[in-house]
C-alpha cells in the first residue's frame, strides 16, 4: 500500500512509514493519504505492535504544499489524519529531524511519542500567514507545555529548539547517535503487552490563571499590531481549557476556516508565494547556464559600497573593495569591521565568523587587481559622468566574460552599458541601504543584457540570501520610481496643511513600520537632496513643485545624524520629535507660495500616497518594467516596509477594488490636474473590462 511519497514497511514488529517528498516533505493530498493509509494498513496488521513516521531527505514534514495553499482543500484533510494517529491502538513513534513546522509538528504532536535529533527545530508558524493551526495544535500543544508556553509559541509562531522542546515537554526524547535506530528503539520499549498509548487529547490542560489571555491579547496588540491572527489563535488556545477536546478541536477548526478565507491570509499568502514566484523569470530558457562566480570585486567603500562587500564576504565569497585614494579605503574598512563586531557584540555572528569574513575581503587602490575578477559590482558616485569613467576602465581592463554590474538607483543601465564593448556583459543589481541587512537586490536587465547574465545575477540573489527580483530598465525602476509619487505628495500635503508628524502618523497606522519624514531622517536627508540637485534638469516648467527639502537641508538639518531633520532629535536619541521650527518654516512657505491650509484628514493622506503608487505601478505594468503584479509588489514589500498582510501595492488595491482605486485618482485628477493624477490605460482597462491585477483564486472568496 506505499505511494509514491509516502512508503511503508517493516522491521520486524516495527512499521516504518516514510515520507519522501522533497524538498521540504510538504503535506500534499498524496502525502496525507499516504499517512492515513500507513495508519490503518499497521492497525490491521497484527504482525506489527509499534509504527514510526519518519521522513526521508534534510528535514522532517515543514508545512504545508504551498502549491495547494489557492485551491480547493481536497480530502483527507490534516484533521483526519492526525486524529487517526492519536487514536490508533499501537503507539506511534515520530523521529524528527531538520524542521518539523506547522502541520508536521501537528502530526508529532498527535503521535504518541516524539524523538528528535538535537539540531530539530519545532514550531507551529501559521500566525504568519493569517491563519491559525488547525489539525489539533492548539488544542494539543497546551496539554503537553502549559498554557502560557503555548500561547506564546502559538500566537508569536516562533520556533524553538529540540533542546528547548524537550526542557518544555514538547518532545520526549533527543536522540544520541542515528536517529531512526533510536526511534526503533522507543517504539520497542513501547509496545510491551496492555501498554495504551499515550494519547495527547486524553490529557488535562495544565491549569493558569485566566489573567494569562488578557495579558497574551494585550501584548499580541502591541507586539502585532494590525494582525488578526495572533488574536484568533489565543482564542483558539481558550478554547483548549474551557472545553472538551472534541468540543476544541471544532472551534479550532471553525477558526480556523475563518481566517484561512479572510483577506490578511489571502494577502500573507501572495507575500509568501510572491518571494518563489519571482525566482521564476518569465521568457528565460530553462537550459540557459550561469557563469561561474568566484571572485567579485566592488568599486566604491563607501556607505553602499561597503555593505555589498559585506554580502559577497557574508556568502563565502572572495572580495576585492577598490577606492580611489587610501584614506576612503580604510574609512570603508573600519565601517566593514565595526558592523561586524556590532554583530559579534549582539551575539548574532561568533568572533570566528567576523575573523573569517574579513578575511574575504581584500582591500586595493589598484584597477590592475580586477583583471582576473569574474564580477564588479560598481557603487561610486550616482553621476552619469562618474559611471562613464568608471565603466570604461572596467572595459579595458575586466577579462572577457566577466559581468560588469551597476549599484545605481536611476540612472539608465542601458546608457552605462554603452560605455562599454561589451554591453551584453553589463546588467543593475540595486541593492538596498544597509545592503548587509535589506533582503531586496532589484536586478536591472536592458535589451542587450545576455540571458545567462540575467541567471547569474538571479542566483546570486538566492546565494547573498536575498530575494532578487528582474525588472526592466527606466527612471528609477520599480521600487524608487514608484517612491517618487508617494514623495512628491508627501511634500504637497504639507504645503496643503499637513504636519511631517501627521503624514508618518497615518502612514505608520496603515501598515509601514516608519513614515517617509522619519525615514528621510533616518537615512540622511542629503542623499535625498543631492538627488533632487541632480535631476533638477528633468523638472517640467510650470509643473508644480515643492522645495522644503531643499530648505531644511539648507540650514543644516539633514536628520538624525546631525541631531534635526525633519524632527529634532535629543542627543544620542533616534526617537523623532516634532520641532516648532520645522511648523514654522512650512507654515511661512504655504503663505510664501500663495497656498491656503486646510485640515487633512488621514484618508486623504493614506490615499494619496499609496494611490498615486497603484497608478504608477499601472503604467511600470502596461510598459514592462515589471513582468508581473508580484514582481511591483515583492519589491515594495521587502525593500520599502509594504506591510506584508496588505499583500503589495498593486494586491490592496485589488482587495480595496480597483473601481474604487480608479474612481478616486479620477477625482483627484480633477482636484489637483492632470500632471501627476492622470489614470494610467492599464487601470482604466481592467476596470472596464471587470479584471484585476492578480487572478481572482488569490484573492479571498
């Protein structure tokens, strides 16, 4: 009766029941039959007295199929599955290893013993896209570690280690040495004659005060704030010590139905799909090869320079760092080391590490010393002219074959590219600030960028641990292209009447970890200006404009680091504080520019930042820039704070209905012209043609 994912057979009175599906051994139709059939084959033979689930390959079961995660559930469901594990008359072994998450820990869980390597991690992580467990999780996982331990590893989702596992009472045993030999091993002590198996659901719940939901409820708000998950999952955990087991596990399964069809888990889905999908780069053969990486070099030491040093040395790479005079080269240096040994001091990288990744890094003054690189990536100045300079050196000095790639934020890769002889060699790979830390690498492909180039660059993001994702060439791209709208109406709605406070307010209330004044704050807002004096050119005469920018950098207030920005700062504080000369200079610049203030409520704030990004993600769409809605919305989840349970831009504004969406940029268009608010075509079609950005199975029944 094995399948072909799920095996069955014996040692002896022992029945092995293997799961090999890989890579993750995920809980697919074939694999949850195969279980239950396991089951019940084991239960029928009266040869075997003790069955052990097992999975083959690196890691026990670690989730759900997420290829099944938009379509119908078909049967058997988990629910049953797990259940007839628990109330199976022969005691069942589990042997974990690697991961063992979501639905598979709800298997161990069920079984009636749990033995694990000593490098396992459990968890229940569903809260993380929207849902709640919901094959006996959070009925059963109390009645094995207590109420509180529960709750917090329920409504957190958070993973914990086989070591911590067993101190809690989650597993019984870690293995010493192989580990199915161990799992046989339990399972014979086991099945000695009349024993009864150890079912979880026949277990007490642990009694605790009924203050700890009040206190989980009140910290999930805090912790995770707008998340609707969390909330329903300490519910859920409520209902394992108010009623029956039977009785629970209904509610849970009611729960958990209703946020499985709620719009956050339809939005948390695409975040967590999204980041595969776009692995996937539409129009390039599958039998294209990468070129072979080894050496990389990265021009500049600077900020950006630095930090993408860090990434190549970080992934095992060997790094040459080049800068032009030697007192730039050890400033980049000591920042590479300080960032590491911020890392060392925080416990998250081991002495041995930082001392093996600065080893990967070689600093040079030498162009000669690129000639054998097999990568460069450029991250000087953002000047056209500068990049000419340097892109023509690279092309009389780099070995043939070697891809040549650009940091910039805007400029026109396919221009750069011309300053070489070998355009097709020659591709973006925007990383992000602090690009030791962000997890997006926007790739820019031209025309002439060669397809194993476009795979190479792809891989490497995988390889620097970041999500890559391949857009076209134009001002800005995807992701900074889109954050001028949201920018320039920031700076309009003060003018209008507005506050920088009450801009981030509203901003940070729908979702953004931080609004764009602090960010600027952050980041240093002469980055911003420089970039604003240097596509000063591209402004259209009579096209409305706004200069506070330029005004506040002017009196030397360029953020946190010189203690004003936008907000004053306390000294050695980064906490933003609204500063009544910042009011002052807006107010006097409305009446200096003849614009009377008015109160603006959030939703005008919210909408006109976000919808003149939908719109622009409209026209990036129709032109080609981006291959797909996901590609829009991956990038602004991950390189711009999008708040994942909204899905992206272009996926709220499927959620929110793109005749809404449309209606209201038309009404802007009206209130304040055509320069910035006219519909986009691809908009205005979908709309009367009743279509979406997504197809509609993403989006919640």
């Amino acid at each position: 009766m094995s399948s072909a994912l799920v095996s069955y057979r014996r040692d002896g009175e022992i029945a092995l029941v293997t799961v090999d599906n890989p890579p993750v051994n995920a809980l697919a139709r074939e694999v949850r039959a195969g279980l239950l059939n396991a089951i019940r084959q084991a239960e029928a033979d009266t040869e075997v007295h003790a069955t052990i689930i097992l999975c083959a390959g690196r890691t026990f079961i670690a989730g759900a199929d997420v290829s099944e995660f938009d379509q119908p559930p078909q049967e058997p469901h988990l629910p049953a599955v797990t259940q007839a594990i628990e109330n199976a008359l022969k005691p069942v072994v589990v042997a974990l290893h690697g991961t063992a998450l979501g639905g598979g820990f709800e298997i161990a869980l069920a079984s009636h013993y749990r033995i694990a390597t000593a490098t396992t991690k459990v968890g229940l992580p569903e809260v993380k896209l929207g849902v709640i467990p919901g094959a006996g999780g959070t009925q059963r996982l109390p009645r094995l570690v207590g109420l509180p331990t529960a709750l917090q590893m329920i409504s957190s989702g958070e993973t914990i280690t086989a070591e911590r596992a067993l101190e809690i009472g989650a597993i019984d045993e870690i293995a010493e040495g192989d580990l199915k030999t161990a799992a046989i091993a339990a399972a014979r002590r086991l099945a000695t004659p009349g024993a009864v198996p150890r079912r979880t659901g026949t277990l007490p719940v642990p009694s605790a005060p009924p203050e700890i939901f009040q206190e989980a409820r009140r910290q999930a708000s805090e912790k995770q704030r707008h998340l609707q998950a969390p909330l329903t999952a300490i519910e859920a955990v409520a209902a394992a010590a108010s009623l029956s087991f039977d009785d629970g596990l209904r509610r849970e399964r009611e729960l958990f139905l209703e946020r499985r069809a709620s719009a956050q888990a339809a939005a948390l889905r695409n975040a967590f799909l999204g980041e595969r999908e776009v692995a996937k780069v539409p129009g390039l053969a599958a039998d294209v090869r990468a070129r072979e990486i080894l050496q990389v070099a990265v021009l500049g030491a600077g900020t950006m320079g630095s930090g993408i040093a860090m990434c190549f040395a970080n992934a095992g790479f060997s790094v040459l760092i080049k800068e032009v005079e030697a007192l730039a080269l050890e400033r980049g240096m000591a920042t590479i080391r300080k960032n590491y040994q911020a890392s060392v001091s925080r416990g998250t990288l081991s002495p041995q590490d930082m001392l093996r990744r600065l080893e990967c890094i070689r600093p040079t003054l030498d162009w000669q010393e690129l000639a054998d690189v097999d990568l460069v990536v450029e991250a000087v100045f953002e000047d056209l002219g500068v990049k000419r300079q340097v892109f023509e050196q690279l092309d009389a000095i780099a070995k043939p074959g070697a891809i040549l790639a650009t940091n910039t934020s805007y400029l026109d890769v396919a221009q750069i590219a011309e300053f070489t002889r070998r355009p097709q060699d020659v591709v973006g790979m925007h990383f992000f600030s602090p690009a030791n830390v962000m997890r997006l690498l926007e790739n820019v492909r031209t025309d002439r960028t060669a397809p194993d180039v476009l795979v190479t660059v792809m891989q490497l993001g995988k390889k620097l641990g970041k999500i890559a994702v391949l857009v076209g060439g134009c001002d800005g791209f995807v992701g900074n292209r889109m954050l001028a709208q949201r920018t320039r109406e920031a700076w309009f709605l003060l003018e209008e009447g507005a506050l920088p406070q009450q801009v981030d307010a509203a901003l940070v209330d729908f979702g953004f970890p931080m609004g764009p004044f602090a960010v600027g704050d952050l980041a240093g807002l002469d980055i911003g200006w420089r970039n604003r004096k240097a596509r000063a050119h591209l402004r259209k005469p009579g096209v409305r404009d706004c200069d506070l920018l330029d005004q506040v950098c002017q009196l030397g207030r360029l953020g946190q680091k010189t203690g004003a920005g936008w907000y004053r700062y306390e000294s050695g504080k980064r906490t933003p504080l609204p500063d009544a000369a910042i009011e002052e200079l807006i107010v006097e610049h409305s009446r200096a520019r003849g614009i009377e203030r008015r109160t603006i409520d959030d939703q005008e704030i919210v909408e006109r930042c976000l919808f003149s990004m939908i719109n622009e993600g409209a026209k990036i769409l129709a032109e080609g820039v981006a291959a797909r809605p996901v590609d829009v919305d991956i990038v602004w989840l991950n390189g711009y704070g999008f708040p994942p349970w909204r899905g992206g831009p272009l996926f709220y504004a499927d959620q929110l209905g793109l005749g809404r969406v449309l209606a209201t940029i038309e009404n802007y268009c009206e209130r304040f012209g055509p320069d910035f608010w006219t519909p986009a075509p691809l908009l205005q079609e979908l709309v009367a043609s009743g279509r979406t950005f997504y197809p509609r199975r993403l989006l919640p029944e």
